[in-house]
C-alpha cells in the first residue's frame, strides 16, 4: 500500500517538474516597433452577456492596432437579453469601427453552439488570419499588436496565448484564479517539453486555411464545449504545421471570476467532460494523473486516522504536492504579475483536490448546464 502512494507521488512529481521545466523553456516575448502588416478576423460568440459586455467593448476600443487591419464579427447565439442592442448602440457611438464590425445571428446545426458559432463566422471572415476571445474578456491595448509580431518574427500558424482572471476578491475568486493560474503554467510548459495539451479560446488565433485543413470541427460536434483544445489536437497532429505559445505580457486576455460556487461546479464540470474525447495522449495521462494524486491525498486522511499510515508518510506525500504545485504556480503568477494573491494558496491546496475529484465525479454520471441550456454527457 504504502508502495503504491509513494509511487503514484513520484510520478506526479516528475510531470509538474516537467512542465516547471517547460515553463522556464518557453522565452519570453518583447513587443517591439515592427510595422503593422497582419489583417485579424476577430471572432467573438455571445448569448446574454450583457452584464459583461461593456468591459470588452470598451477595450475593443483601446486598441492601437490600425482598424482597417482587422475586423469584428460577433456572433448571437439566440440571445434573449439586450446584448446584441448593447454591441450595435455602442459602436455607433464609435464610427471609427463603424465598417469593421458586423453582427450575425448563430446557426445551429450540431450539439456544439459555440462552435457552430465560430464556424459560421469563419465562413464570412475577410481575412487570414482568425482570432478568438469570449464576450466576458478584456483585450490588452497592444494585443493584436503581439499577435502580428509573433507572425511575422515566427510565422506560425495557430497561436496560443495567455489568459488570466482579473479584480479577484475573497477566497472564492482567488481559488479560481489560482487554479486558471495553474491551468497557463501547465499550458506553457506542455509548449516548452513540446508536448502542447492546452489552450484557451478566450485569446487563440489560427489560420483560417489550417481550420480547413483539418476540416473544423468536425469530429467534437456531439461536444458542447472544446473549441479550443480539439482544434489545438487536430494542429498538432499536422506535422507542417507550426504550433506556438506567445507569452508575452502584452497579449495576457483577462476575464472575471464567478461569484458563485453553483457556476463554477458547472464550469468545471463542463470542462472536465469533454476530457474523455481528448486524444492526445499526453494530455489524458496528465489529467489522469493529476486526479489520482488528488484523489489519493482524499484517501490518504482514513488511512492515516486508522493508523495505515504514519504522520511521517503522510506528510511527506502533502508537502511533495504542496511544494511542486506552489513552484509552477509562483512562476505564473510572476508572468501575470499576480504573485500577491499567492496568500490564498495554502487554504485553497487544502480543498483543490476534494473540489477536482468531486467535479470529475459530477462529470462522469451528470450533465450540465451552459448558457441557459443543459447538456448531457
């Protein structure tokens, strides 16, 4: 027994400090004065987001990058609040958009409306190159200025970049934060060990001839969310295709956290349950071993109080997992300058892996709710 615990703490010992490696290998971008040549088709999915709306809106109009160089397209997805409304009033408040934006309405034709969404736009978008974010980010003012610089510097052709949680307060937003904060270490270091596994839509950008090539999303329409990391799956099984991680301070997408326990169980839950359609490798024995060392520490606490396993033990397979997800944790949040919420870690360490077994748990045997609408697995 005892064997067996020690042997499953080594092994998640060995792939966090694998991608602490990978993290530190993934360099880090400097924004600097190269001429503006990359024209962005910026697509942008909603459904009753108007309480969120007017933070992006508002940074859509900060950006330095000339406006005859991209454009917006968002998406309605049968909103039944005053979003759409939202988006046209205040752009005509800005003629300066005035012919760069467009909104149109979703089409549904699979089990995937986000998709279907990102889709449709595709098909109308003017230009190469394809940007995607979520109707509740904020977009750096020098955001599709990184983005042309990474094209033109490293000429890939999809990019991933970074994404973060923004004004957290409480110990329910910080253990959010915490968690996204790990989510982009492990995001960079799959990218510096050169086995990429994650990605966020929320600040994602990929020719719209590699969307083609692998043919959409075609083969994860039956799943409702994945748009990303499906899509990042079928370009890396390119083997031409050049695949790379902008970390860059001036490209860092925010959003907000949620302010209730309820939606954020149903925003993991729906994150975890397209894990079971993933077919990189690499990235399901990582999950799969994430969750046995959560999982384990939850067992370890009867073992210990029957006297299975000494304090000794049991502490050292605690401070193993303390101290290895603390490290790629700090050296996140020192790329998005969040290093003092750092405070909430050792509470919110305590109750991660009670929280991420219970949500692999609901994942297996419930559905959930997104948007207004329930999905079953």
């Amino acid at each position: 027994m005892i064997f067996i615990i020690i042997s499953i703490t080594v092994v998640y010992l060995l792939l966090i400090g694998s991608l602490i490696l990978g993290f530190d290998r993934v360099k880090l971008f400097e924004l600097g004065y190269l001429k503006p040549k990359t024209k962005f088709s910026i697509i942008i999915p909603f459904r009753n987001e108007e309480k969120n709306l007017l933070a992006l809106l508002q940074s859509i109009s900060t950006l330095n990058y000339p406006k005859n160089n991209f454009e917006i397209i968002f998406v309605d997805d049968d909103s039944y609040d005053h979003s759409a409304q939202i988006i046209a009033d205040f752009f005509v408040q800005n003629n300066a958009f005035a012919n760069s934006i467009s909104i149109i309405k979703n089409i549904r034709t699979t089990n995937s409306p986000k998709k279907d969404a990102i889709t449709l736009a595709i098909s109308k978008a003017k230009h190469d190159w394809i940007v995607t974010t979520d109707a509740d980010s904020s977009l750096p003012k020098y955001w599709l200025d990184s983005l042309d610089e990474c094209i033109q510097k490293q000429q890939p052709d999809m990019i991933v970049a970074p994404v973060t949680y923004t004004k957290t307060v409480g110990f329910l937003e910080n253990f959010q934060l915490l968690d996204v904060l790990s989510l982009q270490g492990a995001t960079m270091g799959g990218f510096g060990i050169k086995k990429p596994f994650l990605c966020n839509g929320a600040n994602f950008a990929y020719k719209k001839q590699l969307f083609k090539t692998v043919n959409g999303f075609q083969g994860n329409t039956e799943i409702a969310s994945g748009d990303d990391v499906f899509l990042l799956e079928k370009a890396t099984r390119q083997k031409t295709t050049q695949v790379t991680y902008l970390k860059c301070k001036h490209a860092v997408v925010s959003s907000f956290a949620l302010t209730s326990i309820k939606d954020l169980i149903e925003q993991r839950v729906r994150w975890a349950a397209k894990s079971g359609a993933y077919k990189n490798l690499f990235g399901k024995l990582a999950g799969f071993i994430i969750l046995v060392q959560n999982a384990l520490l939850i067992c370890c606490l009867p073992l210990f109080a029957i006297g299975i396993l000494r304090p000794k033990e049991f502490l050292f397979i605690f401070i193993i997992k303390f101290g290895i997800d603390f490290l790629l944790i700090f050296k996140t949040a020192n790329f998005f300058d969040q290093k003092k919420h750092l405070k909430h870690y050792f509470l919110a360490s305590l109750c991660y892996p009670f929280f991420s077994v219970y949500v692999a748990f609901i994942a297996v045997f419930k559905g959930y709710n997104w948007k207004g609408r329930s999905y079953r697995q």
